[in-house]
C-alpha cells in the first residue's frame, strides 16, 4: 500500500514487542479506483515506473508507529472519534506534485480531511504518552499516481501532468485500518470504521 509520507521502519523489540506501522486510510468508489488505475497504468507505460502500478488507490489520513498492545485502545478510541464525523462527498481535480518527487491527483475540498484529523488528535495523544512517534496526520489529502520518483522523471512528469485534467467524485462512508510490520511488509486490514449516516455534506473549497 501507497503511504503519503515516507515509510518509517520497525523499530527494535522491547517489553511490549515491535512497534507496527498503521495507516488509516479512505478508498475510492469502484468506478474512481478503476479510474485512477488506469492513470496508473498509463504513468507506468510512459515512464517505465513499476511503483505507480503496485499500489491501490487512496487517500491516506493517518500514518503511525504503535505497539501491538495498544491496539485494541486505538481501534476502539478511532472508531469513537470517527463514527462523529458525517459522510462527506469528494471532489478529485487534475493533477499536482510534491517535488522532486511525487505525481498525484488533487482534492479540491479540504476541509473535511482536517475535520477528521481533528478528531484523532485524542489518538495522537494517547501513541504519544506511550512513548511512541507522533502521527502523521493529513495535512494535503491527494490520490498518489506514484511516488519515489527520480528527480529527472519527476520534472519530465510534472511538465506532462501540469496540463492534463482529471474530474471525478465519491463518496466517503468509512475509512479503513491497515497494519503492516515494516516498510517491506505487505499492508493487511485490520477493520473499517462508519462514518456517521447524518445527511451528506459537500465540502467546497
């Protein structure tokens, strides 16, 4: 699975065992995700990068480091502070970068990501006073087309992507937990949590 931010390694074991890598993470609609893959695809065949087909689509909204001990706190706090929060629609428009060297598609409305970002902070506290890493909370929610990139390939990229356009919309109802042991890992659900059924909100910018 694709992370925003650049990934953190397992640290060494200690009384409450290693530190697992998590990411709470909204997925597009199944039309989007085809979408987006195949804009995956095309970046692939045109720059030969293998990275921008082997992750899935999505929006990150929390990357963290905690011990297995903690989970079941974190999973019941995060299902509390999220189950709050409304569904809440998505706008996705054209392209941008995070040089030198990712290529993504932009979330026109932001403000929704920050709502929910808010609403972990009590998590963020809680990983915090176990003497783990601060997590990395959404600050530029965007759907990675792929990441890693080289410099070079980067700016041939971006002089590309910067005239295109993309335009699609989705609903987010839940928001999935994901869990691997280390940057080589392969990511694995651990539970999905519901928004709240209030009626939908679209956010503008």
């Amino acid at each position: 699975m694709d992370l925003t931010a650049q990934p953190q390694s397992r640290s060494l074991p200690n009384e409450y065992g290693y530190l697992f890598e998590y990411l709470l993470v909204a997925t597009p609609s199944e039309e989007v995700y085809k979408d987006v893959m195949a804009e995956k695809h095309c970046f692939f065949d045109k720059y030969g990068e293998k990275g921008s087909i082997k992750t899935k689509p999505h929006i990150t909204i929390a990357n963290f480091l905690a011990k297995e001990a903690m989970e079941e706190t974190i999973i019941r706090w995060m299902n509390r502070a999220i189950g709050t929060q409304p569904r809440f629609s998505v706008l996705l428009n054209n392209y941008g970068g995070f040089p030198p060297h990712t290529i993504y598609i932009r979330v026109q409305q932001q403000q929704p990501f920050k709502q929910l970002a808010n609403a972990l902070q009590s998590i963020n506290h809680y990983v915090r006073s176990n003497d783990c890493p601060p997590m990395h909370l959404v600050t530029k929610p965007h759907l990675t087309i792929a990441r890693q990139l080289s410099p070079s390939i980067f700016e041939k990229a971006i002089m590309d992507y910067s005239p295109k356009t993309f335009s699609a919309s989705f609903e987010i109802n839940e928001l999935v937990l994901l869990r691997r042991q280390h940057q080589f890992d392969t990511c694995k659900q651990l539970t999905s949590f519901q928004l709240s059924s209030a009626e939908n909100v679209l956010f503008n910018c």
